[in-house]
C-alpha cells in the first residue's frame, strides 16, 4: 500500500511538473520562438526590399546611362553630319541634265570568282566623281537639284577579308559618301529624297534577331519604322510632300489566303511620319515605289498569285484602283511617276517562254516592251520631265553578265553596257528643285 501511495505522488508529481514545463514552454519559449522568426523574416524582408531598391537604383542609373550615352551619340552623329554636308556642298554636282546611278562591274584579288560592284553616278552619260571607292558598293538611287547630287546604297567594310565583310547604308553627295550605320550589322539604303534642306533615306538594318527592319534616316539620324509582326520589314522607296513623310515598302507575317492554311508571305506597307499609314495583311504581295499628288497616296506593288504567278496592282490611298496585269504571267512594278493626270509605272513582265520584258505602262495601258533580245530583263527606275519618258533597264547576257540599257521615249540612247542601271533622274528647264 505504501509502495502504490508513493508511486501515486510520483505520478501526480510528474504530471504537475509536465503541466509546468508545458506553461512554461507556451508562454516564454513559443513568443521567443516567434518573436525571432518573425524579427528574421522582418530582417529577410528589409534585405529584400533593399535589394529591390538597389536594383532600381542600378537600373534608373543604367537607363541614364544608355540615354546620356545615346544623345552623345546623336550629338556626334549630328557633328558629324554636318561636317560631311558642309564638305559635300563646296563642289556641288547638280543642275540640270539625266543622271543615272549605276553599278559598274569589276574584279578584285580578294573575290574568287566573284564580281566587285563600285557605285557611280552618270550625268548625261558622264562620270560624275565619287570619293575613290575601295570596296564593293551598289547604288540604288539617285536625286538630284539645281546645286547637288544624291545617291543611296551601301558600300562594304574590310574587303581584303571576305569573312568580315559588312553593308554599311550609304548616302553619297556630291561623290562625297557618309555611312549612315556603324557597320555592326548589314544594312543598305534603298531610296533618297530632298525636301528643303532636309535629306531623306529610306532603307533597313539587320537586328541582333537576323531580321531587317525597316528605317527612314533624316539628316542621318535614324528612325525604325513600326512592325507589328516582329518577322521583319524593307523600306523601299521615300516621298516628301509637304510637312508629311511617306515610306512604301513591305513587312513579314503570316497571311490566310484563299481558304488555305497561313504561310508566311509579305504584307504591303506604307509609312506616314513613321507610323503605319496603311498594310494589306489579307495580300500575299509588296509595295516597292511610291509617288503623293495633292495629298493623295499613289503606290505600285504586286500581288502573288501562285508560286511564279504576279499581278502589277496600282494602289491609291490604301486601296487598289486599277490592275496593270491579267496575274497570269510574272509581273512586277518597280517604278512610278505621276505627270499631270497621267500615271506611269515601270517594271516587267514575263511573257512566252518565261522570258522578263522591260515594260513601261501609262494609265494601265502598255506604252512601249522593250526587249533585251533573248535574255530576261526588267525595267528598273522611271523618270517624266517635259513630256519625256527615261527608263533604265538592266538583264543578264551569258557572256558578258550583267547589262543594262537607257531608253527615252522608248528608244534606247545609252548602252548596252555592262553594268546595272539602277536609278535615273531628269532634270529639265522646267524642272529645277
């Protein structure tokens, strides 16, 4: 009995003394407890907002940086293109007279089996000069006005190492050239205007993505065309009028098209002032040159009407007024003028045989084809002054390569030579910029 009576206490004993510890653990030890993982959550939470602090402070500083890195920049690109136009003024080019910008063909010793290009400008069949040209270059356009010569293309960096070879977009005034990118990336210009004194180029620049982005550059200073697509864009041709900037070209997306799954195909694209004027996203074609008569938008494309198939399509503010082509052979505009209330488009058309014809239409009708005996041809750049029509074509012969032709009112009067006629501009008593 006295054994179970002490055993009894024992037990009670231990009971209390667990009840106590217990109390004890739930009001001291528990706040503890939670008071220190909560002062280090606090802790973890200040270090955290401080980070995130850090990081916008680190960020702000960064943009900063980048922005006071990019108007250095343009400051310099400023400086710069306005010593390059002062330079280029002091022996002015232009006036009146037919220019043409061409890409003589010729060799180099670093270029096995190839062929070097070197920009040049005629004026009435004469050389105009270019600052010597070392590497391979491509003019594409040509603007002139009663004082001075412009032309567009790219010239390439590094030609004696063909691997690190790079387009740098280039405009040239007077012979005298400016590179309107870093050579980083390839680029190329497609088009010139002058409107003032402000100089126009419209072109595209490769992304660090592979894919070129459309670009208009005013006095040097460059402007990336929007492209919702993401899938890349040319800008091909540039018109002032006015206060108002328009650029044609195309972008890159996925159309739908006769009921059939989406390809990938390209959307005719007209810019005004940098922003998209108008786009065709339910056409697979392209837009290439552009012409503005009292506010009105005028733009040559094509529409692809199978996989060799094309039809000239003349657009006036976004919609298809007239149809060139029947869409039955190749066909495909490359320039446009409007004179008076007469419209001219020039371009190609692939008639038997496959074979491309230089072609010059006026108001939808064809005004003169013009052959280039049996080789394929297309006509390249239009220009109307005084009720006269220059058009330069260019085609491939087998045995000397690359040719090209001037014609006036449908009669050739320069070539064939062995070039490629890319541009031409008239400028007549009556037409003094």
């Amino acid at each position: 009995m006295l054994t179970d009576n002490i055993i009894s206490k024992l037990k009670l004993g231990h009971k209390i003394l667990n009840t106590a510890l217990f109390s004890i653990f739930c009001f001291l030890i528990i706040p503890v407890g939670i008071s220190y993982f909560s002062e280090k959550k606090q802790v973890r939470k200040a270090a955290n907002k401080a980070t995130e602090a850090q990081k916008r402070i680190e960020a702000t500083a960064m943009a900063e940086r980048i922005e006071q890195e990019s108007k250095e920049k343009a400051k310099q690109r400023k400086l710069n293109w306005d010593n390059w136009n002062e330079e280029a003024s002091q022996k002015p080019q232009g006036g009146r007279g037919t220019y043409m910008a061409i890409n003589f063909l010729g060799t180099h010793k670093t270029y096995t089996n190839h062929t070097k290009y070197t920009a040049t400008v005629l004026k009435n069949d004469e050389t105009l000069a270019l600052r010597e040209i070392i590497n391979n270059s491509e003019a594409n356009a040509v603007f002139a006005n009663a004082k001075d010569v412009y032309v567009a293309g790219y010239e390439e960096t590094d030609i004696d190492r063909p691997s690190h070879r790079i387009k740098k977009a280039t405009v040239w005034k007077n012979g005298v050239p400016f590179s309107l990118t870093d050579g980083n990336t390839n680029a190329r210009a497609e088009s010139v205007f002058v409107h003032g004194k402000d100089i126009y180029v419209a072109g595209g620049e490769f992304n660090q993505s592979g894919f070129t982005v459309a670009t208009l550059w005013k006095n040097g200073e460059p402007t990336t065309l929007t492209d919702e697509n993401g899938r890349g864009s040319r800008a091909v041709s540039v018109y002032v009028s006015g206060s108002d900037v328009y650029v044609a070209g195309y972008c890159t997306g996925t159309v739908a098209k006769h009921g059939k799954d989406p390809e990938i195909h390209t959307i005719p694209t007209v810019w005004k002032n940098g922003e998209v004027f108008y786009s065709h996203p339910g056409d697979p074609s392209e837009s290439y040159p552009i012409y503005v008569v009292n506010g009105d938008v005028y733009v040559a494309g094509r529409e692809h009407a199978g996989a060799i198939h094309s039809a000239i399509i003349l657009y006036k503010n976004g919609e298809p007024i007239q149809r060139y082509t029947n869409g039955y052979n190749q066909a495909k505009a490359k320039s446009i003028f409007i004179s008076g209330t007469d419209v001219y488009i020039a371009g190609s058309e692939a008639y038997s045989g496959n074979m491309r014809i230089p072609t010059l239409w006026k108001n939808g009708q064809v005004l003169y084809r013009l052959p280039f005996g049996t080789n394929n041809a297309e006509a390249t750049s239009l220009f109307v002054s005084d009720g006269n029509t220059y058009m330069t074509g260019e085609g491939y012969d087998r045995k000397t390569g690359s040719i090209y032709i001037v014609w006036k009112n449908g009669v050739a009067i320069w070539g064939p030579h062995r070039a490629e006629a890319r541009s031409v501009f008239a400028m007549s008593q009556t037409r003094v910029h």
